[in-house]
C-alpha cells in the first residue's frame, strides 16, 4: 500500500506561505506557514498533521487489539499531543503523548491494559517516530 501527499511552498521561512494536500483529497492546497507552526496563524503544520496522523491510526490499532481480546469498544477517543522542542539538532519532534478515553460496558481492565499498551507499540506510526511516546488510557463509563 502506498498514500501519497504533496506540499507546495512560496518565499522565505518567515514571509513565504505553502499548501499541503492528500491523494484523497481531505486536504486540499490546505494552508500552512511559519505563524501556523511557530505561533497562532489560520492553517495548519507538520506537527499537528502527525498527531492527528498517531491519533487515529492509535484508535484503529487500538479497536483491532481490543478485538483480538474479544471486546469491542462503544467509543475510543484518542487526542496526541505531539512536543516540538528546539535541540542542539535543531527542531525535533521529542515525544508524543497519548490521551485515550475508551468505553467498553463490561470490559476487563487487565485485557484492556494489555491491549492499550499492544497498540501503542503496534500502531505504524508510533514505530515510525524516534520519539518518546507516553500515554495515559481510560476505560470510562
């Protein structure tokens, strides 16, 4: 399987302006700039691209782990917050933390401990960041 995505940039780091978009189609020539990655500009950046990208693909490894445990989850609700950090080689990506609520009626807490941490090892985008990713999982009511 391979997903394409394209950006286009215009001008300087400061001045310019660029565009991202996916081969589906969600987003298309969607803006980003150096305000929307370093301050608080209208568009969107990398960074939150990835977290959003960890976000879900955590909640679907998430549902296939849950399902392998013979559970399936009413809801599983996954927020990343992605830290951008300025290091001795420059900006890096530096950890992840995952926020998950999830609710299964009846659900077996160690089943779901087990399958919360499977999924956070498991989930491809957590393997492809060399970034410490945390988590905090919460099966609610």
């Amino acid at each position: 399987m391979q997903r394409t995505a394209s950006a286009h940039w215009s001008g300087g780091l400061k001045d310019g302006k660029g565009t991202v978009s996916t081969q589906s189609g969600v987003l298309s020539q969607t803006q980003y700039s150096f305000s929307t990655r370093f301050e608080n500009g209208a568009g969107t950046n990398p960074e939150e691209l990835i977290a959003a990208a960890h976000a879900g693909c955590f909640s679907m490894a998430l549902s296939a782990q849950l399902g392998s445990a013979g559970m399936t989850a009413d809801s599983i609700d996954t927020k990343a917050t992605l830290t951008l950090d300025k290091t001795e080689a420059g900006f890096t990506i530096t950890s992840v933390h995952l926020d998950v609520k999830v609710k299964i009626p009846g659900a077996d807490q160690a089943k779901f401990d087990e399958a919360a941490q499977n999924a956070k090892k498991g989930c491809p985008v957590s393997r492809v960041l060399n970034a410490s990713i945390t988590m905090d999982a919460q099966l609610v009511s």
